[in-house]
C-alpha cells in the first residue's frame, strides 16, 4: 500500500511565513514537517509515498529528493494550479495504485501527530477509513459523529474532529476526475451510505494552521529533544 501527503496548498493563513517556502517545509523541532510525517511513514512501514505539490513545489522536490535518505521511494504528483483535496488525490490515483493496491493512506501535509500509522488498516465493508480526535479550541464545533459501531455519521450529539489522516479505496472517487473539489462532501456522500468507518486517536495531534501554532509546536517537540 502506498501512502500520499497532501502538500499543494498556499498556507495562506500562514503568511507572511509562506510566501517564500511551502508550509510543509516550515520546521518545528528542528525539521520541516513534511520529514515528520516521512520519518512517520518509515516506521510504519510504508515504503512508497505519492507527494502533491502546486505552490513553491519545486522546492519540495529539491528538499527531498527520491526519497532515497529516509528509506523511502518518493513520486510527485505535480499540479500547476493547485486542485482541491479531492481534485488532487484523484490526479494522483494511477501514482496512487500502481502498486496493485485499491487502498492508500493519504496524510493532509500541515498536521504533527503521534498516531500510530500502522495500526489503521482497511475495512473491506467500508470505503473510507478516517482518524478522529477531541475537538481543539480553534474548531469546537468538530466534523463527524463516531458511532458506536465504529461507523462514522455526518451528524451527531458529539462531533469529533477529522485528523485528516485516512484510509480510502479508489471506489470512494469513481467516475470522479481532478476537478471533484474538496473531500469533505464526498465522505458525506459515503457516510450516508454507511460507508465511512472512524477510529479514534487520543494522543497527539497538531492542525499546523498559524504561526502561532507552529510555534507552539515548534516549543513542544524541542522540548521533547532536550
């Protein structure tokens, strides 16, 4: 199974941080996060990783190269103008299955977490396998119901919040192209359907969304290191 790393956005509300250097090449702890979810992704066991890029992504590519230094095999999805979520793992799938494999774990690129990766695996009843955690001050509202079936809802008494770590099968985006748009409404469309499964993670977990929470981060893991 290969896994990808969504990395094509601006990181507009990490300007003026970004307007030089991608977000996934912004550091905490002394590496850029992208490395982080490589490093992460190593010890999971993953060996092939598919990377999107639009915005500065020659300079992802520059940075990490094939891959080779972190034990991994490193391909790039190119997109230009960036697509949304679901617009760029769709341009990614023959990348993304090339392999043999229906399933693919896709990772967003400016999260920091310990989930343990290779403990999610695929649900042959499902299509869609997605991490959820407690809500953070800055998204109180949540994204999706855990049932207690282990089943993910739309709606519900207790909404968690998306990780943006997943495990899809490539029939979650049939008779989609690239311009399928964000992911969200699609794993609405399947969670009707009873085809969305949810597995909770109550450790660390970082939306790196501001400077301000890249620095907290920053501050949290050089801790850890000293």
């Amino acid at each position: 199974m290969k896994a990808m790393i969504l990395a094509a956005g601006k990181g507009e509300r990490m300007r003026p941080l970004t307007l030089t250097t991608p977000k996934p090449l912004l550091s905490a702890g002394g590496k850029p996060l992208i490395v982080h979810h490589l490093e992460h992704l190593e010890r999971a066991g993953f060996r092939e990783v598919v990377i999107n890029h639009a915005w500065l992504g020659d300079q992802i590519e520059y940075t990490l190269g094939t891959g080779e230094r972190f034990g991994l095999s490193l391909e790039y999805s190119r997109e230009g103008d960036p697509l949304e979520t679901a617009g760029g793992i769709v341009r990614a799938l023959p990348l993304l299955t090339a392999s043999g494999s229906d399933w693919f774990l896709v990772i967003n690129g400016d999260i920091w977490t310990d989930f343990p990766l290779a403990q999610l695996e695929p649900d042959p009843d499902r299509d869609a396998v997605l991490v959820v955690t407690e809500n953070r001050p800055h998204h109180p509202e949540g994204d999706f119901h855990l049932l207690e079936s282990g089943e993910l809802a739309s709606d519900g008494p207790r909404k968690l919040t998306f990780t943006g770590i997943s495990l899809l099968h490539r029939r979650l985006f049939a008779g989609l192209d690239d311009n399928a748009g964000k992911l969200g409404p699609i794993l609405r469309r399947a969670m009707a359907r009873g085809r969305v499964a949810g597995r909770y993670h109550g450790g660390g977990w970082v939306d790196v969304g501001t400077p301000e929470r890249l620095r907290e981060l920053d501050r949290r893991l050089s801790a850890q290191e000293a």
